[in-house]
C-alpha cells in the first residue's frame, strides 16, 4: 500500500535526523501533510504503529497538520484559503491560479532522547 | 523539557521542514541530467489500471518509428505480461516489478541508466503502475507527465484524484471510440479538467480505431 511505503520513508528519515543528533529514540514526531500532496493521513496514520515496531520510533507518537491549501489568485490579487482539493480562486472562481500551500509532506518536528 | 513518563530524564524538540519526499527528488534530479546529457526525452505515462496505457504505447511503437529511436519502461506490481505484449509489438521493453510497491520511483528508473536505457534513445516512454494516487508523488526525472483518462471511467474521476491531474503536462482521453455507446458528457469531463488544471494539453483519442492518433504523435514529436 502507498502510505505504508511513505510510512517506511517517513521513519528512515526520522531515524536519520536523530542519529545526526545523537539521540536514541525519538518519542513524538509532527507531520505537515498538505491535501494536495496526494497522501492520505488517515491510512498514513493507521499504518503508523507496525511500521514503527522494532525501530527507534517505536510507541512513538505521530501528530499530523493537514495543510489546506493556499492559492495566489492573479485576478483579485490576493492570497486565498481553499476548502478541499480544487486549486480555484474561491472569490472569483478564476482556475489561473498560483499554489502556494498544500503540497508539502514534511517532518517538522520531532522529540527525541 | 523532562521525559512525560519517568519525570527523570531530558528529552529535546527539535523544529525543522525536512522533505519525505527529497531523497527520492534528488535521485530523480540526476535521472533528469542524465536524460538532458544523452539527448533523451522522457515521458511519465500515469492512469487507473485498464486505461489503455499498454495499448497506445503498442500504437506508438510502430508510429514513431519513422522519427527515432525509443525505449519503454514499464512498471506493474508482478509479471511480464505487459513488456512481453509491447516486445511483441515490435518495442524494444523493459518490465520493472514492484512487488510491494504501488507505483515505480527514481531509484527503480536510475538503475535502468546505462543499462536498459543505453543512451541512445530519442525518447523514453515510462509507462507507471496502474494507479491514481502513488505515482503523483514519486518524481522519476521525467520532463514530462501525461494522464490517461478513458471515457468508461466516468467524467468526475479528475475531481477523484486532483494530486495527479493537477501536474500533468498533458491529457490523453482514451477509448473514445467507444463514444456512442455510453452516456459520457464531454463537456463535463473537460469543465473537470480545467478544474484541476487549466494548463494542460487534452487530446481526445482512440488507440483501436485510430482516431486522434496523429495529435499524439505530433505532440510527442514536438517534446
Ligand atoms: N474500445 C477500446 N478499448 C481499448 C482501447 N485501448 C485499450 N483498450 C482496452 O482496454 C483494456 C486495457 O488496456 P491496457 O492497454 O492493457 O491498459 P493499461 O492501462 O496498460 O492497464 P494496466 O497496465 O493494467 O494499468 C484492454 O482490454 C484493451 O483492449 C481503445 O482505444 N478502445
Ligand atoms: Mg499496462
Ligand atoms: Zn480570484
């Protein structure tokens, strides 16, 4: 399945970072996943624990933002929030539009020991 | 910060933006000087299972071959079935299997370089893991993505899979010979499209009767 593989990447990365930082477990972690990333946070979330087992993140806790997205529409001249996946201007419907958020699959942040 | 279980020992938060998706881009960076390098263009082909992917690349073969030289990829979670159609269309393919994986990455492509793909080709055709959600994540160092929709799938299914639609370079609607026996709207399924994405090519075609073909092949020809 696709996000048991991310799930995969998401903990060699951790992995990763702490081994830089010379910690041996890490204990919560902090997603920002955004809806047009194309991953999905509840199968993400749900794959989560069994991934983890006999790593250095087991039984840690994994806290997701999902990150709505924000586009730049030309026409009003503005930033705006979009509700859902559609990248269209919500004021104006224009669909030339710039997307600034919403794409990202990011670890932000991370406690470790 | 003290440890919330024990109250003894420390433990540290650490803030950062670091990319899931970076090694993988990094690797498909290289893939894509490599192609620039050797002259190759190369083409990410991505739709639901049964689009019709296999079948118009059985069509390219022979209708490119007068303009250069061209290797395919293919990717399918198991069996050759789809490499050994192509080959026997008279393509010159590759099967990858991804056993666990739903959709083909860099890493899958690079070790392809040097190799299956040996340089010479003028154009690489990817043909991905039938799916709609996995391989609009995965760069492969492409220069260009095109989707497949065919017209038995409905007008909606952009909506579905906005991620994927989204970055395409061009839309490839299939099937449509089959036109007059089902309800599709087209232009519902083409208000869809420009939905998600208003930049993207569409070329309405049909790999069995041949209708619209030639746009295909122009369009390849131009990239
Ligand atoms: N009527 C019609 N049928 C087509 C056309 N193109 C493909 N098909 C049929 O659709 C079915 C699936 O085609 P494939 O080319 O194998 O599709 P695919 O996208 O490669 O499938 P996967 O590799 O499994 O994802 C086959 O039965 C084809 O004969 C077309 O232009 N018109
Ligand atoms: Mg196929
Ligand atoms: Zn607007």
């Amino acid at each position: 399945m696709h996000e048991f593989s991310l799930a995969v990447s998401v903990v060699e990365e951790a992995a990763d970072i702490l081994k830089k930082m010379g910690g041996k477990k890490v204990l919560a972690l902090t997603l920002d996943i955004g809806i047009l990333s194309g991953v999905s946070p509840e199968a993400l979330q749900f794959c989560f624990p069994e991934v983890i087992l006999g790593t250095c993140l087991e039984r840690c806790r994994l806290h997701i933002n999902q990150i709505p997205l924000l586009v730049y529409c030309p026409q009003c001249q503005r930033e705006e929030q979009v509700e859902g996946p559609f990248p269209l201007c919500p004021r104006c419907q224009e669909v030339k539009i710039e997307v600034r958020k919403g794409k990202e699959f990011n670890i932000t942040n991370m406690e470790i020991e | 910060m003290m440890c919330d279980e024990c109250g003894r020992h420390e433990t540290k938060i650490l803030s950062m933006e670091r990319n899931i998706f970076k090694k993988n881009s990094d690797l498909a960076e290289q893939n894509r000087l490599w192609f620039k390098a050797h002259g190759i263009r190369t083409i990410n082909m991505m739709s639901s299972p049964g689009s019709g992917k296999t079948t118009l690349l059985e069509k390219t073969t022979r209708a490119i071959q007068p303009f250069g030289k061209m290797s395919i990829l293919v990717g399918d979670v198991q069996t050759e079935i789809d490499a050994d159609r192509l080959r026997n269309a008279g393509a010159k393919a590759q099967q990858i299997n991804t056993w666990n994986g739903c959709h083909l990455d860099a890493a899958m492509i690079a070790r392809q370089l040097g190799n299956f793909v040996t340089g010479e080709e003028d154009l690489l055709m990817i043909e991905n893991v039938g799916n709609l959600v996995c391989p609009a994540a995965f760069d492969l160092g492409e220069q260009y993505k095109v989707a497949l929709l065919s017209i038995t799938e409905g007008e909606d299914k952009p909506l579905k899979y906005p991620a994927l639609f989204h970055q395409v370079d061009l839309i490839l609607i299939t099937k449509i010979d089959l036109e007059p026996f089902l309800s599709w709207n087209r232009e519902k399924a083409l208000e869809s499209l420009r939905r998600i994405n208003h930049k993207a090519h569409v070329i309405m075609l049909s790999a069995l009767s041949g209708m619209g073909m030639e746009a295909w092949v122009d369009w390849l020809k131009e990239k």
